[in-house]
C-alpha cells in the first residue's frame, strides 16, 4: 500500500473492485467533467458521460480479467483513480508486452499534492511486476499540464491517436515509458 503525507491524512491507493462501481463512476464523472468541461460543449460533455460512465459500462470494464482499477482514498473519500490495461483490453495497441494507463485523475481540490504521483507510481510499479516491456498512455494534445507531468516521468511521445467526445474528434498524443 503506498501512501502520502496529505496535511494531516495519508493518501491511500486501494485496489477497486466490483463493489467500488458506484464510487468509481462517482469520481470518474467529478474528475472527467473538472478536467474537460470549460473545453468542450456540454452536449458532448453529457453523451462522452453517460456512455463513458454508465453503470453497465463500468461494471463490465471491472469485471474483465486484463483491467485494473485503484482509488486514492483521503480517509473514506475517493479523491482520484488509475485505470491499467493489458493484452485485449488495451484501447489500441494491445500488445501482450505493454501495460496502458488509460486513466488518471485527480480530482481538483487534490492537485498539487503528489496523489497523480503516487498512482503513476503504482502503474509503474505494476507494470516491473507484470514484466511488460513498456507503458503506454494516450493525453489529450490540449492539455500541456498532464504532457508535462508525463513527460517528467520519462514518457515520449510516439504516436498520435483520434478520441471521440461526443461528435468531436480530438487528437491524443500517444507515449510510453520504456
């Protein structure tokens, strides 16, 4: 269990199962709406939300053997979550010898105190376990803040990759970490 000083409170990384599915769309909804929302028009905001998010989607994504998924907890609050996937469940390459980060957030009021950190670690950390060759991840070309924090991981970019929010197209920047 990795953890933080947090003011007063460690952050604590929990791994999420099928009885977290109610939390887990929760802060996937919160974080995703604080990090995209003053971008992007709220029609394709809500259509990205209810099928990115619904219940039946999640509760599938959980259940599937090649996705993990981990809470940063501040006590009893989810405040942030990591999505990892392998082989099958990768979103594009699905190479048995990569791990991809699909999802890290952090909910706003919890930025700046090293919670990104300690769930990019714990990928990294999964990924020397599993063995796997390199991490991938695809960022959003818009939004420098996470580039740069990938970036001082160590992560290049290699490719590029479109991501469908509601009917726009936008440009993913893919990188990995050797």
């Amino acid at each position: 269990m990795q953890t933080t000083d947090n003011k007063d409170q460690a952050i604590v990384i929990y791994h999420a199962g099928m009885d977290d599915v109610v939390a887990l769309q929760s802060v996937g909804r919160a974080t995703f709406v604080e990090s995209f929302s003053s971008d992007n028009t709220p029609a394709n905001m809500e259509k990205y939300l209810e099928v990115g998010f619904s219940i039946e989607k999640l509760t599938h994504e959980l259940k599937n053997k090649n996705s993990q998924f981990y809470f940063a907890m501040d006590g009893e609050k989810v405040i942030g979550y990591l999505k990892l996937n392998m082989c099958d469940a990768q979103t594009e390459l699905r190479d048995h010898n990569a791990l991809e980060i699909e999802r890290i957030y952090v909910l706003k009021n919890y930025q700046g105190r090293k919670t990104g950190r300690l769930l990019c670690d714990k990928a990294i950390e999964i990924g020397k376990i599993k063995g796997v060759d390199y991490i991938w991840l695809g960022v959003w070309e818009e939004n420098k803040k996470a580039i740069n924090f990938y970036t001082s991981y160590g992560f290049k970019a290699f490719d590029k990759h479109i991501f469908m929010l509601g009917d726009d197209s936008q440009t993913d920047i893919m990188m990995k970490l050797e």
